[in-house]
C-alpha cells in the first residue's frame, strides 16, 4: 500500500489522527481538574454553611446576586472571548481591554452605590442597602485580574489556572466559615466573594508577572467591542434569565422561600456550572484552530455535542432521581423543602448543555451576532413568561423554567444548522438516543428509591451507583459511538502505562544464500506495510 501524499488529503488525516490520539486530552485533564475542585469546594461550603445559615440569610444573599452577575459582565463586555479569538495580539490589545474593564467597573460600582437603597426598598428589605453597596467591591477587584486569567486561557495553561482557583476557593471558604460560627450571617457569605477574588487578583498577577499598561487604542477597543458587545449583551440577557426566578420569589414569597429556592439552585449549578465550564472554556479555543478546514470542524463539533451530553445527562439523572437523599445529606433536614425544587431545576439541565456546546459552536465561527439575537429573544420571551406564572405560585414558575429551557435549546441548534451545516434532525438525533437512556434511568432510580431502606448517605451512594451502572448498561447496550472511543482511549493508556517484560529473543540466524540456485528468498515486508495490513490504517508522511 502506498504511503498517503503531503498535501491537503494528508494534512487532513493527519490532523484526524492527532485529534484520535487525544493531543487535547490534557487540556480537558486540568479544566476538569479546577472545575472539579472549584465545584467540590462549593459544596463543602454549601454542606457547611447550609447547618450555620438560615433560609433567610441565603435569601438575602441570592436577591443581589443578580447585581453583581450583571456586573461582572459589563465590565468584561465579552472582550476575553475577542482577545481569545484574535490570533496575533499586542500588548496593545491587552491594555486596551484592560483600561476598558477598569473604567466599566468603575462607573458601574458608583451606579449601585446609589441605587442601593432603591433595590433595598423594592424588596422591603433594609439590609439589602449596605449588602449591595459592599458587595460591589468585587466588580472592582475583578477588573484588575481579568487580562491576566484570559492570557493564561489564550496560552493554554490551564495547569496554572487550576491551582490558583482551587487555592483561593479554599481560602475563601475557610474565610466564610470562620465569619459564619462567629455570628455574621449573611455577612459570611459576602466575605466569601471578596476572599476569593482578592486572592485570584493577586495569585494571577504573581503567576504571570504581567502587567497590560496603560495604552488605550480606539482603533483597538473598537475591533474587540464589535465582537464583544454582542457577547456581552448576550451574557446580560442569560443573567437576567438565569435569575429571573429569584427575584420573583424573593418579591411575592420573601427572603424564606428565595433562600430555599438559591439552595436547591446552587446544588443544581455545582454539576450544570462545571459541565458547561468545561466544554465552553476549552472547546473554544479548539474550534477557532479547527475552523478554518470544515471536514475536521464538522466532525469536531459533532462529537462535541454527543460527547458533552452522553457524560453531562448521567449527572442530571442522579440529581432527578436522588434530589431527596442529596437535599438530605448536602444541606441537612431544615432545608428539606429545597427537595422537590431540585428535583424541578435539574431538569432545565438538558437544555443548558445542548446550549452551551451551541455558544461555543457559534462563537468559534466568529457569528456573536446570532448569540446575542438568541439571548435577547429568549430572554424578552422568558422573563414575560415567568413573571406571568408566578401568578400561579413557584411551582408553576419552575416548570416553566424547564419548558423555556428545552425550547431555548431546540432554537440554538436550529441556528447553528444554518452556520456550520450540522442538520438539526441531525442534531436531534444525535440527542435523542442520550436523553432517552437519561429518562429510563430516572424512571427506573425512582422507581427504586422509596424501597431503599437505609440512611440518608448510604442510600445516596446506593441509588447512585444503580443509575451509573444501568446508564452505562444502556449506552453500551445501544452501541453510542462515544462510549466506544471512551472505552478504546482508557484502553490504550492503560496498556502505555503497564511495564511490559523484556523478553530475551533468539539469536537471528541468517538463511543460506541461494542466489544463482534458482530460489529466490522473499524479502520481508517493512513494518509500515505489515502495520497497515492488521490495522487497516495508512502510513502517514
């Protein structure tokens, strides 16, 4: 066989070859590595807290929370994902954006300053005055490190970055329990959020020993601001929705309920808010270097989507399922109210996967366009929606939560079938497969939990490892590709990293010389050839 040819046709399997070999695995390793830790830190807090706090001192906490959202996202304006998308940049470019997040952060920390009292008087809650005018801060403080986390997201080390937001969510929350046990209440939480930004803002700046300058270039701000606005807006509008909810409950139903709901929603976010992170922060970068060949990107971003889903649907099967036994063991039974709305809000989970590999599809295409027109539409549409059904209590407004999210999802894909020729019955169908082996498992763990009779913890990890075991049962059972390449992948790293004897070979013996005989010796194949005639694959240049 004939070794394949330099050019197009070879770059292109090439580049296929390096993708199966898992060159970006490491990237994902680290990602997944200061996400995990950063959501296993969360709950520690949360499990700690939540037996310290009071419903109403969550409450209080997660009415603002919207403010401070927001603001971290007008003072960014998207322009990290215009930085990270830009192939050759300048010191220039950094300074710029950073001038721009500073004087952004700036303006918006003296405007809730002065609306604080406002939003205090709108929720008939005085201390909410003093909470926002501090928390604020953060904005701030935000603002100075933010070049220096998108230069080490545009270098690609995201071995550095894990250990910094690890570190500081340790601290943060040895800062927050030692507030918590002295009596400051929800003080305890603000405390939390400044720890752990002061010390990302300085563990950054001593990692990278960079420091943008003070050049502003308009020609600049305004390149970057073309693509950022857009993210920006979005962002704003996905905030807005995100915590419609909130500010609903918090104004008919009180700091009470509101505080439930924040529980059972941050339990709900540890997963969602890790999966997302993942796909979203390293596949972007990935797909803006894939781009540019289209075979490569539609089969990258293909088995993206499949692959987010098949591993972020088993999660949001055990929060359905388990939300009980979790509510339980996480929280503690004064929170047992917080159960049937975790059960509700995991499930918005499926839409807000499908959603994030959508962004990072679109973003990669350089069309922030269309995920600002997404966000606007379905955040124009959402909060009109929610806010007529809390009429009907929060039970109502939770399953439109849900319906709105399945719906938002079905528009992202159509969307992106029109950028980047992915079909959306290609796309669905690719989903439907995952969701329904997602669904079963529900069913079933349901099904089986009120005849668990065991502690709160015992029959949490009972139930768990039932759900893990069927639902991969299933995907191998119905042959999902992804597992496939999962299962080779594990395989082969193993059989890396497994010493092997040396066997000690026989001496060569060299066959007698029969030339002029009439005998002709066959000459042995090369390696290549005899390599290619058991695995079938062609040797590259």
């Amino acid at each position: 066989m004939k070794p394949c040819l330099p050019g197009k046709a070879g770059l292109f399997h090439q580049q296929v070859a390096a993708h199966k070999q898992g060159r970006w695995v490491r990237h994902y390793f680290w990602v997944f590595a200061e996400r995990f830790g950063a959501q296993f830190l969360k709950i520690v807090a949360i499990f700690i807290l939540a037996r310290i706090l009071t419903p109403h001192d969550v409450g209080l906490y997660a009415m603002v929370g919207i403010v401070v959202s927001i603001a971290n996202m007008l003072i960014d304006s998207g322009l990290s994902g215009s930085l990270i998308r830009k192939r050759t940049l300048t010191n220039a470019d950094y300074s710029t954006v950073f001038i721009f997040n500073l004087v952004v952060a700036l303006l918006f920390y003296g405007l809730a300053f002065l609306l604080a009292p406002v939003v205090a008087g709108f929720y008939k809650e005085p201390e909410l005055d003093w909470l926002i005018k501090v928390l604020s801060v953060t904005v701030i403080i935000r603002s100075l490190g933010l070049i220096q986390i998108t230069k080490l997201t545009k270098e690609l080390r995201f071995k550095s970055q894990s250990f910094i937001f690890i570190l500081a969510g340790v601290f943060s929350l040895a800062v927050a329990y030692s507030m918590a046990i002295q009596g400051y209440g929800y003080w305890a939480l603000v405390g939390q959020q400044i720890a752990e930004t002061v010390f990302t803002l300085l563990a950054c700046w001593l990692h990278t020993r960079y420091f943008p300058g003070l050049r502003l270039s308009m020609t600049l701000l305004r390149e970057h601001f073309g693509f950022g606005s857009r993210l920006m807006l979005a962002g704003v509008a996905e905030v807005i929705y995100q915590n419609i909810v909130v500010v609903a409950a918090g104004k008919s139903a009180g700091a009470g309920v509101a505080g439930h709901y924040a529980q059972a929603a941050r339990v709900s976010e540890v997963f969602t808010a890790l999966a997302t992170t993942i796909v979203e922060k390293t596949s972007f970068p990935i797909l803006v270097r894939r781009a540019e060949f289209k075979p490569l990107y539609l089969h990258y971003a293909a088995g993206l989507l499949r692959s987010a889903c098949l591993i972020s649907f088993l999660g949001i099967a055990i929060l359905v399922a388990c939300a009980s036994q979790i509510t339980h063991v996480v929280l503690g039974e004064q929170w047992s109210d917080s159960a049937w709305m975790l059960q509700i809000i995991a499930l918005s989970g499926y839409g807000v996967m499908v959603e994030a590999v959508s962004r990072s599809l679109l973003k990669s295409q350089g069309r922030s366009d269309l995920i600002l027109t997404i966000s606007i539409a379905k955040g124009a549409v959402s909060i009109a929606v929610l806010l007529l059904l809390s009429l009907w209590g929060i039970k109502t407004l939770l399953w439109g939560f849900v319906a709105l999210s399945g719906a938002s999802a079905l528009l992202n894909c159509y969307v992106v079938s029109r950028v980047i020729d992915y079909r959306l019955w290609q796309q669905v169908k690719d989903l439907l497969q995952i969701l329904g082996v997602s669904l079963v498992v529900i069913g079933a763990v349901s099904a089986l939990a009120p005849w668990v009779k065991a502690p709160p913890v015992a029959a949490l990890l009972l139930l768990t490892g039932c759900a893990m075991v069927l639902y991969c049962s299933l995907a191998f059972f119905l042959q999902i590709r992804e597992c496939r390449v999962v299962r080779s992948y594990l395989l082969a790293q193993v059989q890396q990293r497994v010493p092997r004897k040396s066997a000690v070979r026989p001496p060569v013996t060299q066959p007698p010389d029969t030339r002029g005989s009439g005998d002709e010796v066959p000459s042995a194949p090369p390696a290549s050839a005899a390599l290619q005639a058991t695995s079938g694959y062609t040797t590259l240049p």
